[in-house]
C-alpha cells in the first residue's frame, strides 16, 4: 500500500482506473486466502491513520482525508526470488481462487465508504503514481482464525 497524490492503471492504452489524492494497494493473495481476509484486508486498510491532520501528524484515514483506493490485483507479491534467477510463484493463487478475493475486497472498501478505483485483472497493466512521503507500508492479513470481529 501507498499513499500517494494521484494515480492512474492505463490498460491497452486506455485508462481503467484513476485517482487523485488516496491509496494505491496492490493486492496479492496466496492460495490460504479467504473471504475473511479480503474483508479483514479492505477494513484495515480503510482504517489505517497515514494523512495528516492540521498538525501534520498521521491521523486521519483514507475516508478523513477525502481520498480514494485504486486497487491493483498484483499476483507477482507472492514471487519467489530467493533462489536461482527466475521467481518462482508457488505461493500465489491460481486466477480463479485470487479473482474473487479481489472483487469481495474492492466490495468491501466500498462498504466501508471509501470511493474505490481498479485496475484490471489477468491484464498487463501500466501503473502510474506519484508517492506522496513516501509512505509505503506492507500488510499481511492475521492467520486463519486471528481475524478481528
């Protein structure tokens, strides 16, 4: 996830999803992601204090801020690349598990009042941003069973 001033996918030349100020996440999913995750992904992610308020702290959310999210499926997250010269992507779901996943956390953002832009799924896509800090941060939903209520 990062914070940025604006950002765009542009996908066979045309735009599929665009933002100004927000968050731009990149989504992976393994093949031990669940609905819970994607749910659990979309409120934490709504939640996080990472814009400033008038003192210049981080204290206000993605929806406090009057940003948007310009969500990117990126199933290369899970990429292997510790061994040899080539990432293997083991861990990455297979398509039709990590699509879904995908839309119920898009869903799940817009339950959440956050105004929610997309890139496009299965597509070569070119992402344009301009990070804002940089504030750039890593979440892993908890494990199976760990979710908050």
């Amino acid at each position: 996830m990062q914070r940025v001033l604006r950002a765009r996918v542009t996908v066979e030349g045309r735009a599929s999803g665009e933002i100004g100020a927000g968050l731009v996440v990149l989504l992976g999913a393994t093949h031990e992601d669940r609905e819970a995750d994607a749910d659990w992904t979309a409120r934490k992610v709504a939640g996080l204090r990472v814009f400033a308020d008038e003192k210049g702290l981080m204290n206000r959310d993605v929806r406090e801020a009057g940003g948007a999210i310009l969500a990117v499926p990126q199933f290369t997250l899970y990429g292997d690349a510790r061994r040899g010269r080539r990432p293997d992507f083991v861990r990455a779901a297979r398509p039709e598990h990590a699509e879904p996943l995908f839309e119920r956390f898009c869903a799940a953002l817009a339950s959440e009042r956050v105004a929610v832009a997309r890139g496009v799924f299965r597509a070569h896509m070119e992402v344009e941003l301009v990070n804002d800090g940089p504030v750039s941060l890593m979440i892993e939903s908890p494990p199976a069973g760990a979710h908050e209520p």
